[in-house]
C-alpha cells in the first residue's frame, strides 16, 4: 500500500470492504501518525444509517477498484473497540486496537503516546475541517458613489417693464414789445402809407419728447459648478463571532 499521504487522504469517502469484498461502510476520515505524519487508520462509518465509527489498521489496505480493502473481517471491523472520533487516539485506544486485529504493539507504533488524522480536532456541528475554529466579524467599509442629484440650465426670457423718465422740452411763445417813436426810429415809422391795413407774422416753434429704444448688452451669464464638502455619518450593524469554551475552567 502506498503510504503518500495525498493519496490515502483523498480515499475519504470512498466505500471500505472486508477481506471477502462485502461493504463495511464509508470512510470517514484519515488519522495519521502524529509523529511520522504517515497514514495510520481508517475511522469508517458503520452501524445502521452509519451512526457508528469503526477504526481499521490502513497498514495493509489497498485500493480495489473504487473501494478500499482491508484483510479482516466484516463483523471482526465491527466488534473493534470503540473510540470516540474526536479527532486523536490516545496511548490506550490504540492498544486496544492493535490488540484487536493482533497486530504488535509498540511505543514506536503510535509515534509519542497518541495518532492523530490530519486535521485535528471534531467539528460536532458539520464536517470537521481543521484543529482551530475560525472566528470572524464583519467590519465596515464606507465610501462615496455618485448620483445624479439635479439639473441647472440657463433659461432667458423677456420681462416687459415701463419705465418713465423726465426731459424738459422748450416751446416758443409770442411777446409782444412796444417802442415810442424817437429821432432813431421815426424814419422807420413813416416808410408806408400813413393809414394802412396791415399784418406781421412769426413763426412759433416747441419740443416734443420723443423715446426711441436700443438694445444694449449689458452682462455674460454662464452656468459653472462648485464642490462643497460636508460630513455625513453612515450607521450600519455589523456582526461579529465570539468563542466560548465549555467546560471546567472555561474562559471566554
């Protein structure tokens, strides 16, 4: 039998049957020696519905086709004294086991004092993984995205107003002016008839206000945008895993 680690491992699963090719029961888990590392034991499942774990010598194991045989018996497999598959073998239930399959036991068979698979340690609530618990705890990240919050345009339209303001505007009016006759004008006064119908005319002139419009441009007008920073607070739960022990002296 071949004693790579990788491959033996990846027998996990796989269906273990006797010497006369009857099934036993599903393999379980590998154990391996705690000191060597190398494959030592077999814990398959047995029992009705599989409710019972039976350990078997992988020393002579080998693969038929898609199972794994061992050389015992059927029902010898199943009368091995029980050991609870907590993830280790201590000293005495390995010499129990050996004992029962008549196999030599020495010190040196289980390495120090116990044998234990490749993953230490029994996850009673699932498949077992490894020899720790993970604990984990969600942690916030915050940041920023951007959304469209509005739109501005420029929109121009006209407004009609009146608007009223004051011009002076002259007009001419008649006066009449009066001279008596002197040695200066009394030449001018006798040039015509002496009794005479007769008329004089002047033209008479005045503003008017007028208004008249033009178009002045008076400004630039354009759309630009500023940042303004603000801070917000973002609340959010966050979870996170506690471990317990159970069990005398217990601490948290």
């Amino acid at each position: 039998m071949s004693t790579n680690v990788q491959e033996t491992t990846a027998w996990r699963g796989r269906t273990a049957v006797d010497a006369d090719g009857d099934k036993i029961g599903k393999i379980e888990e590998i154990y391996l020696d705690a000191e060597t590392g190398r494959p030592e034991w077999l814990a398959v499942k047995t029992g009705l519905f599989g409710s019972h774990v039976s350990f078997i010598p992988l020393a002579q194991a080998r693969e038929d086709g898609d199972d794994i045989r061992v050389p015992f018996d059927k029902d010898h497999v199943k009368d091995a004294p029980h050991v609870d598959p907590d993830g280790q073998l201590s000293h005495g239930e390995e010499e129990a086991l050996y004992r029962h399959y008549d196999l030599e036991f020495t010190s040196s068979s289980s390495g120090d004092d116990r044998a234990g698979r490749d993953t230490v340690g029994h996850d009673v609530s699932g498949r077992t993984t490894d020899d720790a618990m993970t604990r984990s705890e969600e942690e916030l990240r915050v940041g920023t995205r951007e959304r469209e919050a509005g739109r501005a345009r420029l929109r121009k339209y006209v407004v009609t107003e009146d608007v009223t303001e004051t011009v002076p505007v002259k007009r001419e009016e008649v006066r009449v002016e009066r001279e008596p006759i002197t040695d200066g004008n009394v030449d001018d006064a006798l040039d015509g008839p002496a009794i005479s119908e007769e008329e004089h005319e002047v033209v008479l002139h005045q503003e008017e206000a007028v208004a008249e419009k033009r178009v002045v441009p008076k400004e630039r007008v354009r759309l630009d945008k500023d940042v303004e920073v603000e801070q917000r607070e973002v609340s959010e739960e966050v979870r996170r895993e506690e471990i317990d022990v159970d069990g005398p002296g217990g601490t948290r």
